[in-house]
C-alpha cells in the first residue's frame, strides 16, 4: 500500500495471492518490491507505479531466492542478498551483477580444543555384572566404574556415537554411529581394543535394539518399518515383521532366546503387542494384547513366565489420560495368582543376600548363580491369553518409564506428582499382583535456570533408562544428565505391617548417589558441524512426512548447501545453513536450532497487579485498573480504580520513576504498597501484596482480554449470544472450553474466537462436543426443558481467526467449515499444518 499522508489516504497497489514483500521507492517515483508472482516458488524483484496498475519483474533469477533488498539514498541501486551472495541491481539498466568481497576474519569459537565432561551422559547402559556402566557423551563412548577402578574410552571420532548396549555375555558393546555418512549398528569390545565393526548396511535411521540372550544377535527397528535381526559375526540379516502404520517399537528377547516382542500399530492407529519366532521360521507373528488402547512397551519376566507391558488411554489430545503397567501369563496358569495361600514362593533365597531378619537384609531376588543357570523353555499358550491379562499399577498421574527386577515380581517405575505449580518426577516399586506399593525417591524438581548439559533423561530431563543391578539390591536411572544409583528397598512378605505401612505411601526414600567421572573429548568443530549438518539432512530423509520430499531432489539439495558448510564460523552460521536447505521443503513445523540451555540468570520483576498510568499533574502514578483475581483484588488490600501509588517497599515513587526497579529480584514474594486516595501522604495507608511473576501477570492481561470481549459481544447482541475465547490448543483450554460450553448452552448463538491461539491438538475434541445435535428434551417435573446432550451447543456459531492462528487452529476451523457447522471469519492463515516431529 502507499499512503497519502496529507490526505491520510491509503492506496492499494496489489492483490497477489502470495508474497508481495520488501517495498522501495526507486529514482523514477515507482514502487520496487521482492514478490514470488510467477508461481514457480521464486522470489524476483518486481515494479509497479505508485499508483498502481500491472506490475513487470525487473530480475531474472531461475534459481535461488532474493532477500533483504535495501534501495540506496538516490533510489538508483538496490543491494540484496541472492544465493549465498551479495548482488546489486541498477535500476537504470536493470543489470544485476554479484559483489565480490574478500573479508578476513577470526573465527568466534576455537575450532580445537578438549572438553571435559564432569560425570555427564547422553544415554548409558549397565553392564551384566554391574560393576560398570556403559555412557556416550558428546558422541564419544566410554566405560566407568560403578564405584572403583579405571575410565575406558571405547570410541573416537568426529561422528556420532550414541545409544550404546552391552551385550549380555559383557563382552562386546553395540551402538548407534554416522561414521559411514549414515546411521549404522556397530559392534566393539568393551575394553576399548580393535575397531568397531559396522554390522548393518541399510539406507534407514536406526531405532530401538537389543541382544539376544546368547550375545549372537541383534534385534532392531528402523524407519522404513521393518523390524529385523542381524547376526553379530557374520552380519546375515533377517527380515522378521514390518509394518504400514508406523514404526515398531523397540524389540526384547525372551529370555531363553527364542520369541522377540514388540508392539506394532494397526489400522486403527493404536498399538497392541506382538511376538514373533526369533528363528524367522514363522513369518506371521502372534498378538498378545486385544484391546482398543494402545499396548506398548513390552517388557519380559526374568524367568520368562510373564510378559509386562504399558496401556496407554488416550482421548485424542495433548496428554493421555492414564499410562499404566500390566502383564500377561504366557503359559497356562495352575493356580490362582490372587489367591495367597496359592501364591508361588521363591526356591531359595540367593547368596550373600543378607541373613534373615537382619536389617537392611535384601528380599529373596534371583542371585547371581541362579541366573547363570540355562533358562527355562517357555511353552507359550496363545488361547488364554485375554483372560491372563491384569492390570498392575493404578496410578493417578501417566507411567513414563518401567523396569523388572531379577525375581521377575518386582516392578519399577517413574511417575509424576505435583509440586507446587509443577510436578516431579517419583519412582515406585510395586509386585506384580498389584500389591505392596512402595516409594522409591523424588526426582529433581524443574530445573528454572537450566544450562548446559547431556540430553539424557526422560519426562523432560527428567528420570528414564531404568536398570536394576543383577542382585536386584540397586536400581540405576539417568536424571538430567546425570547416572544415579539408589537402594532397593526390602520387599515386606504379603499381609504384614511393614506391607501396610510400604503401600501406604512408602516413608523414607532411599540415598541416591552419582556415578562420577571425569572424562576428556577431542573436538574438531569443523569436522563436527558437517557431521550436524549431514545428520539434520538425514533426518528429514527419513522422517519428513513425503518420501517424495515435496517433490524436491533431496541428493541435489544436499550437494548445493554441504560446500558452504565449509565457510561457517559457529554454530549459528550452520544452523542458518540447515534451515535454508530444510526450507526447500516449503513446509511447517520444521527447522534446526541449539538445544535449550534454560532461562539465563537475569533480572526477576514480581507485579502487584494493578495497572498504573502517570499523572503528570498530580506528580504520583494513579491506578486505571486493579486485576480481578490478582493480587491486589484481596479484601485486605483495600485498592481501587483512581486511587494513587505513593510508595513501594518503603521507597517513595513520584511520576516518572521506574518503579519497576523496587520489584526487582526481591527476596521474598510479598512487598508492601503504599496507596493513598489523593497523591499526598497524608491518609495514606500500607498493605503487603505478594507479586506474581511476569508469566502470571501475561494470563491476568489475557483473561482481562478474554473479558472485554465478552462483554462486547454481550452488549451488542443484547445478551443473545455467547462468547468464549480458545487460549490453546491443549488440554486446560479443553477443560475450560467445555465448561464454557455448559455456561453459555442457552445462548441463541455462539461466537468461538481462536485468534492468536498458537495451536496444539485437541480440534478433535473440540468438533465433537460441537457437532452434536439435540435429540431429546428432558424435563423433570416442576422443572424447565433441557435438551439433551447436555454437554453441547445447538444454536448457530461462527469460528473466528487471525494470522496469528497456526497449527492445530488452522485444523479446528478446517473442520468447523467442512463439518457444516458455520462460517469462519477472520485473516488467511499460514497453512501450518505440516508435522515432522522433534529429534535429538
């Protein structure tokens, strides 16, 4: 648009459906811009008279985009940026020729040096005797003891070496690497000896994988679907199941070798479990679970007589609703698993357990001399299989994460509570009947300042990679970034006080201690930065949505944008690189950026919840607004509109100051507030308010917002239609949506605002409270009719939307409009309804 400003009219130039962007005056009184018109998805300069009319392209370029044009004082030349270079473009003769410079500068990070890591993991796994564990950090692996004895480095490189597994003769390690320019199974010995073997040659990522029993084999996912074994010494490969609903989840062996389980979707896309002969004899595999949730996780028994798995209920949004554990008997059962008198006791009770009674004592576990015994054969009876399956855990919040013990009864698992406004996560023990609850530890509270450290951990960083040593006296887990270990508890015998007190709570949680080490890595940034790079170009080979890439050549856009990763000086300059090459794709939801180091330690500013506006005259900054439901709209404060701030926290504040400065980083929460009803002091009176911080204050602005809108709509429509507003797309604007709905049911007509609502995914839920219809009128006597479903709204409605309104609230109103079920009015969206996921 270009703008009269005397007349303070506004002229139109375009309506391109597309990106017209970037206009300049040039010499000539005509309006250049940057604008990708001809449909071919590049971006050209373009120019058009400043009154309008048709507009003719000045620039030629087939390939590449322009960005950034800045036009020079006398409008003759414009500089802008074109395929990683800076051209110029005369506007007299129209040619466009490149700026060459030659620019020495000093790189802003060393491009050697050797990190030291301070006992820190990426990911680690327990060594069969668990004396060691096993950990990769910063792509390097190494081996520490769990309490004495020497670090082992087991690979160096500049690739990225992770996932690391030992196997279970202890002798040898497998890991993930992208040493061979793709994602690759390898195989070391654990003392750090010989080189790693690639066993694997396969164009795909590699996902979950585990050894087999007898340390032969390696059963493992990837992302074409498949899952597949791949003998450690010959490197035969064996196609044993894929699938056409998603990938399969990570495979674990039976214990005496001979069936593999996993869990694999269906059309339905929920999951269910499944076990398949390892000998890859049988090419139909048999399902364990039946259920419509999704069964996942699976998990055998010790003693391979169970097979332990997690259900996860989900109504379709955010979060599920309940993530617990349950088992299946694989073998007919001979007596009653809930009956005690019938319940199978240990046979013997191992060496070195601790004498019986003595405290401290560990509970009857398999010991290390059972284990070493051959395992038993398992005779699977597929037809009782639904009516052996229980539930074992019954939480109120979702298991993330769970482990078995050695006497194949004891369960371990992570949830959540809550503490304060967020939650942490907790371990509990529990037996396999569902019985003798026990607390394990708390977890680290949410880190508020975070900072720089391994991306180990689940539930956010927080506990995940549960194991438990092979006495079963000590359970491992990685926190954060950090490998802990922690005593088992004593399993109470069924029935007794100790049971009762353990169930209800389980006081006293046991010492946690840190596996610490110190270990030294080369880096080589260059080499590195092009090992991120090839690594972020993989990623969207294999995880990006169409495998035809949109319908760009994914090889041809590797070999345009790899030479410049030679020229980058940091981190950032590569990340610009990658996102340029990912946005070829022309899709949402994508992108490269550093992983978070948390919030930098800064200032902290509380607000008392008013807003305050300087009255010049009065020399004093008066009160235009009080928060309903902040904290100043307490009894005790005694503050209206209009009335004036005299002082804070004893310091006089005339109009003018930054007051904000006396709510900075105060030691505690409440400040006590001077007001008065005229600017003097005279009358003046105190109170102690307690501050909220910025991110409270936001949702106090929003919800006055949300209001006024209401209000609005009320007053214009004499009360006749509804109003509520959708915050996001998650589960506490579900919550709130609902009960909106309930609130306003008896509205002849309903506005639904989702502007600036950056999405999330609950449209499902959303479209079908709003698609019913009534169907009934209920009326109890004396009462007036109701229709029936209650939970609904019947009248007409209409969704609102802005720019602003991205991802899954582009999805609500799509289906709003195609559902029938009324108009959408607002701005054009930016179509950001393409998912590729997030990865690490």
């Amino acid at each position: 648009m270009v703008m009269d400003v005397a007349a303070k009219r506004f002229t139109q130039l375009t309506d391109f459906d597309g990106l017209d962007s970037w206009p300049m005056w040039g010499h000539d009184g005509a309006i250049y811009f940057v604008s990708d018109r001809e449909g071919n998805g590049l971006t050209n300069i373009w120019r058009i008279p400043d009154s309008g009319g048709k507009a003719d392209r000045v620039t030629s370029f087939k390939s590449g985009d322009v960005r950034w044009p800045a036009v020079s004082g006398d409008g003759r030349v414009i500089v802008f940026e074109h395929d990683f270079g800076i051209w110029k473009l005369d506007l007299i003769n129209r040619k466009t020729t490149p700026i060459t410079l030659n620019i020495a500068a000093e790189t802003q990070d060393n491009l050697s040096e050797v990190q030291t890591f301070s006992s820190q993991a990426d990911d680690y796994d327990l060594a069969p005797s668990s004396r060691r564990v096993a950990f990769s950090i910063h792509g390097e692996i190494f081996t520490a003891p769990v309490e004495e004895g020497d670090l082992k480095q087991v690979t160096d490189s500049p690739a990225r070496d992770r996932l690391v597994d030992y196997a279970p003769d202890g002798k040898s390690l497998a890991f993930v690497s992208d040493r061979s320019g793709r994602e690759e199974l390898y195989v070391t010995y654990t003392d750090g000896t010989g080189e790693a073997r690639q066993i694997t040659d396969i164009d795909t990522l590699k996902f979950g994988f585990n050894w087999s029993p007898d340390s032969k084999e390696i059963a493992f996912t990837t992302s074409d679907g498949k899952l597949r074994k791949v003998d450690a010494t010959s490197k035969q490969l064996t196609v044993l199941d894929s699938s056409n609903y998603g990938n399969i989840g990570t495979p674990v062996w039976l214990p005496d070798g001979k069936w593999i389980a996993y869990s694999k979707s269906d059309v339905t896309r929920t999951s269910d479990i499944y076990v398949i002969a390892s000998s890859g004899a049988e090419k139909a595999p048999h399902k364990l679970t039946f259920d419509s949730n999704s069964d996942t996780n699976p998990r055998f028994a010790p003693d391979g007589r169970k097979l332990f798995f997690q259900r996860i209920e989900a109504s379709g949004g955010a979060t599920p609703n309940s993530v617990q554990i349950y088992s299946v008997a694989l073998e007919r059962l001979d007596r009653d698993p809930d009956d005690p008198e019938e319940r199978a006791e240990p046979e013997s009770s191992p060496a070195g357990s601790g004498e019986a009674g003595a405290e401290g004592a560990s509970p009857p576990r398999r010991g290390p001399a059972e284990r070493r015994q051959p395992p038993k054969e398992i005779k699977m009876d597929w037809a009782g299989l639904k009516r052996r399956t229980r539930q074992i855990s019954r939480m109120p919040f979702p298991i993330f994460s769970y482990t078995v013990a050695p006497d194949s009864r004891t369960i371990v698992f992570v949830t959540s509570e809550p503490a304060g406004p967020a939650s942490v996560p907790v371990i509990y023990s529990v037996q396999d009947d569902g019985k003798r609850l026990t607390r394990i530890i708390s977890g680290m509270p949410p880190s508020e300042e975070g900072g720089p450290g391994g991306s180990g951990g689940g539930f956010g960083g927080g506990i995940s990679a549960l194991d438990i040593s092979r006495d079963g006296r000590t359970l491992f887990f990685i926190e954060r970034d950090g490998i802990y270990s922690v005593p088992l508890p004593a399993s109470p015998p069924p029935g007794s006080a100790a049971a009762a007190a353990a169930a209800s709570a389980g006081r006293g949680e046991g010492t946690r201690k840190r596996i610490n080490f110190n270990v030294r890595v080369r880096v080589d940034r260059p080499a590195e930065w092009a090992e991120m790079f090839d690594d972020a170009w993989r990623t969207m080979k294999y995880r990006f949505y169409d495998p035809q890439m949109h319908g760009i050549d994914w090889d041809a856009a590797r070999a345009k944008y790899r030479p410049l990763v030679d020229f980058v000086g940091d981190r950032q300059e590569l990340l610009n690189i990658i996102n340029e090459m990912i946005g070829e794709l022309n899709a949402s939801h994508t992108g490269a950026a550093p992983p978070p180091r948390g919030a930098a330690s800064g200032v902290s500013t509380g607000h008392v919840g008013v807003e305050l506006e300087s009255d010049s005259a009065a020399g004093r900054y008066r009160v235009t607004h009080v928060y309903e439901d902040g904290p100043a709209d307490k009894d005790w404060v005694r503050v209206s509109v209009g009335d004036y701030l005299i002082a804070i926290n004893g310091k006089p504040v005339r109009a003018g100051d930054n007051y904000w400065q006396l709510l900075n980083n105060r030691l505690n929460r409440k400040s006590e507030v001077t007001f008065n009803n005229k600017p003097g002091e005279e009358g003046a009176w105190q109170t102690r308010i307690e501050t909220i911080a910025p991110n409270a204050y936001s949702q106090l602005r929003y919800e006055r917002w949300v209001k006024e809108r209401r209000k609005k709509v009320d007053e214009l429509s004499g009360g006749r239609i509804g109003y509520v507003h959708i915050q996001a797309m998650n589960q506490p604007s579900l919550r709130k949506f609902e009960k909106e709905i309930r609130e306003f049911r008896n509205k002849e007509a309903l506005v639904i605002d989702q502007r600036w609502n950056g999405g999330g995914n609950i449209e499902q839920e959303l479209l079908a409270i709003l698609v019913q219809r009534q169907y009934q009128i209920w009326q109890p006597r004396g009462t007036e009719p109701a229709g029936r479903p209650f939970a609904g709204f019947f009248g007409p409605k209409i969704v609102l939307q802005n720019w602003r309104s991205a991802s899954n609230a582009e999805m609500f109103p799509a289906g709003f409009r195609a559902l029938g079920l009324g108009k959408v009015v607002g701005t054009p969206t930016a179509g950001a309804v393409i998912g590729t996921g997030s990865y690490s």
